[in-house]
C-alpha cells in the first residue's frame, strides 16, 4: 500500500521505517531539510537499537523516502499518516498545532479520497478538529474529496521501539468507517501474529485509550514510589513488597520498579494532558493530580538524601552521576531525573562528574560547557576523586560495579541509588555506605558484620 508520514520525529520514523520494512510504499514528510537530508544519508536523527539498518535498507530498496514537498507527500499516499509533535502548551495542555497544519496541508494538496490518521498522541476530540480544518480547507478550493480521520495511537517504548512496533500487543483503530477499518486490517495485516491484533472502536475512545495507556503506567509506577517511601520509613524492604505483590497475575511486575521517577516524553506530559482534558470539562481528577505529585516528590529525592548525608554541606563536593537519559537505552534527557538532581547540585554549589553510555552529547547540548559538570568518558574515570556516586539510570552494565574502584575512589565510599541496583548486604560486605529506594536508611558500610 501507498503511505504517506508527516514528522518525521520518534513515532514517526520508527512507524514508517517498520512498514516499508514490511512491504509498504512510503514517503515520509518533514519540514526540517537538514533532518530530510541527513536521513536520506543514514543519519538517523535518534537513538533507537537497531534503526539505522531498517532505515537504511529500506531507502535503498526504494520503499521508504524522505521529502520536504508536501504536495508530492499528500499525492503519494492513500493513507495520510499524522505523526507531528504535540509539545504541552504553558499550562500543560497538548498544543495542536502542528498537528492541525498538517491536516491543513493535506486538504490544500489532495487530489482524491484519503484517510488522515492521528498518530500523535491527541487529545479526545482531536479528530473532530481534524475533519473540520480539512472540510474548511476543501470547500474553500471548491472541491469535495471524500476523506475520514482516524485515531490510531502509537504504543512503542524508547529503547525498544523497533521491537516493540514490529510485534505490537494491540493496533487500536479509532474509526467511525467499516470500510477504513477494512483499510486498516490490510495495512497491518503483517503485524498480526497468532491473532488479530486490532481493536477497532469509536475515534474518542481511541483517543482517550493512549492517555489512560500511559497514565495508568504512571499510576503504577507512583503507586510503588510512594509504597518506597512507606517501606523506608516502616523498615520494610520495598524490593521484597515488589515481589510479593507482583506475583499476584492480577498486579504483575511490570512498571512496578520504584525509582527515582519516571520522565520521557510521554508520561509526564500524557499526565498532565489528561489533567487539563478534566480540569476543562470541570472534574477533578484527584489520581491523575496526585500521580504528578508523587512523582515530582520522587525526582527531588535524591537530592534530598545526599543533602541530609552531608548535612546540607555541599558546597565544593563533587559527585560522580551514572545515568543521564531518562531510562537505558536511550539518549534521550526529555524530564530525566538526572536534570532535576544536577540543576539542584549546582544551585547547592557542588559539581557534577557525569557518564552516559549515549546521552552525554544531548547533555552537552543542553547544559553547555559548565565549570560544574564534567562529562568523563568511562562510568571509572567519572569516580575519580568524588565525594559520592549517584546512580540515576539503571544502564545494565552499572549492574556489574567493581566494588574495589568504589573503596579506592573515596575516602568514605557512599553510593546513592535511584534504582536499586544491588543488594544492600553486599554494599556492607565491601564498607560502602549504601542508599536506595524503599529500602531502611542509611545502611552504613561495616555497620554490621
Ligand atoms: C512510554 C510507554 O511505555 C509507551 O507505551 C508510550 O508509547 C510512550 O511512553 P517511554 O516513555 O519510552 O514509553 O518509556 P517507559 O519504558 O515506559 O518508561 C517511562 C519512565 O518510567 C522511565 O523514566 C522509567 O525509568 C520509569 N519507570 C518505568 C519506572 O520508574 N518504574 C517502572 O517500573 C517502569
């Protein structure tokens, strides 16, 4: 089939990239020359595993393109994939208007029926906007090309994108057409493993369907955040109340690790979509509000733990930082924690010596050449004389800690953890003075033996 994507930002490409891959014909529509370029070369413009082959053999074969001309966009594809940003607005609201430009653009080009699909994550009610701007675009040419809008949101996780929209739980088709439904089934027809994975229903509900997707995940993630904080304070251990709870198949284990917060650039801006969705048709959502504000709780944690450790003396301590993108493998450093623990280190005058597997350009690009943050180049060498280790990631090789290097880089070895990445025993074992998540403090290294 002949698809057509305008963005070419995460979903976008990840989207287009694994259809061509399955046989479709598609061209992909951005705005940024450089970005269109650059792709057309093989720079993909994101870290994601395993990307750059799909993207680059699939431009080869001729099944996937990349252009700036929207009008040959617009011809290409009977399928009109919307697939733009939708930054949060200054009160948190997702701000539409790239989304509607592009429908604007589709409608000024189109030569013939097309289904538009949102693929951006939309607030209900989205579509309906959507079908007014393209019928007022079309009555003001004159002409009156059949056209529906579809809600098909997108459910892939940074990191895992690749494999995540190859072999996807669900394909949720918003629609109010059996015939675009039909439309659809075939476009995804490769995707439909041992069953049909569609779920075909009306547009609003796909629309509110990704917002309760993601904020139900948040929910969990808050929930266990603030059973950490209970657990600490009660002398339970948290990982041992995450087994135990998640053991139950109606909990399960997933997104119920407790952290240091969650970031991205779903989660926290979804939340607070869907809180200004409710808030405008006046109903309080207490969950939605209270899911935000545990988590803005739990990004300040760390700061606060290392702050009570050295009795807010932090004046001049330098502190090596594991972990910049918001989770592993990821460059990505959209609401990370890290961001929310190095501004306070800084504005409590001490510095930061960091290390990222793939996030320390963005972080070089965000923060700039500061006097108070070093970017090193292995996780050793940012131990080098620190006053603690502060690990905000859970990259997997940080799993495998030499524990000698910790003893010979500090004095006093002290080990903040905003993911729980060893066990506290062995932290006593080797004297490291050890803090997690959830877990009773401050575990003091040779206090017990
Ligand atoms: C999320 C959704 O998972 C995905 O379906 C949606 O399409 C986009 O938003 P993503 O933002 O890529 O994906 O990351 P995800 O793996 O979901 O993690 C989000 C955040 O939650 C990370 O900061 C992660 O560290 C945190 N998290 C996740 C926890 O703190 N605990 C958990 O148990 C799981």
């Amino acid at each position: 089939m002949k698809v057509t994507f305008f963005g070419v930002g995460y979903v976008g490409l990840v989207q287009a990239a694994i259809l061509a891959d399955v046989g479709h014909h598609v061209v992909c529509v951005d705005v940024d020359q450089e970005k269109v370029d650059n792709l057309k070369k093989g720079i993909i413009p994101i870290y994601e595993p395993d990307l750059t082959p799909i993207v680059i053999e699939n431009y080869q074969n001729g099944r996937l393109n990349f252009t700036t001309d929207a009008k040959s966009g617009v011809n290409h594809g009977e399928i009109q994939f919307i697939a733009v940003g939708t930054p949060p607005d200054e009160d948190g609201s997702a701000d539409l208007q790239y989304v509607l430009a592009v429908a604007e653009m589709i409608a000024t080009h189109m030569q013939g029926p097309k289904i538009i699909i949102d693929k951006s994550t939309v607030p209900v009610g989205t579509a309906d906007k959507v079908s007014a701007r393209v019928a007022e675009v079309l009555t003001s040419r004159g002409v009156s090309y059949a056209f529906n809008v579809v809600s098909n949101p997108e459910f892939l996780k940074e990191g895992s994108a690749v494999a995540d929209c190859r072999r996807p739980d669900r394909i949720v088709v918003g629609t109010d057409s059996d015939t675009v439904a039909d439309v659809l089934r075939e476009l995804y027809a490769p995707f439909n493993r041992n069953h049909d994975r569609l779920i075909v229903m009306d547009i609003r509900s796909a629309e509110l369907t990704k917002y309760a997707a993601n904020c139900m995940l948040a929910t969990k993630i808050s929930f266990m955040n603030e059973i950490a904080n209970l657990a600490e304070r009660l002398g339970a251990d948290i990982e041992a109340v995450r087994l135990g709870i998640g053991s139950d198949s109606r909990i399960g284990y997933q997104f119920i690790y407790p952290g240091c917060g969650y970031g991205g650039s779903c989660f926290p801006k979804d939340v607070q979509a869907l809180i200004r969705t409710a808030d405008a048709i006046g109903y309080q959502p207490e969950v939605l509000k209270s899911v935000e504000a545990v988590n803005y709780r739990q990004k300040e944690k760390l700061f606060a733990m290392i702050s009570d450790h050295f009795s807010g003396e932090l004046v001049g301590k330098t502190f090596a930082l594991w972990g910049l993108s918001f989770k592993p493998n990821t460059d990505d450093m959209r609401e990370a924690p890290s961001r929310v623990l190095m501004e306070s280190l800084w504005a409590a005058g001490a510095k930061v010596q960091a290390y990222d597997p793939e996030a320390m350009q963005e972080c070089q690009r965000i923060y700039g050449s500061r006097s108070d943050l070093a970017l090193m180049e292995t996780a050793e060498a940012a131990l080098c004389d620190v006053d603690a280790l502060v690990i905000v990631t859970e990259w997997q090789h940080f799993r495998a800690m030499d524990f000698d290097l910790i003893g010979d880089s500090m004095s006093e070895p002290v080990i903040f953890d905003g993911r729980n990445l060893y066990e506290p025993s062995r932290m006593r074992k080797h004297g490291i003075t050890y803090y997690s998540i959830g877990r009773s403090m401050p575990l003091t290294g040779n206090s017990e033996t």
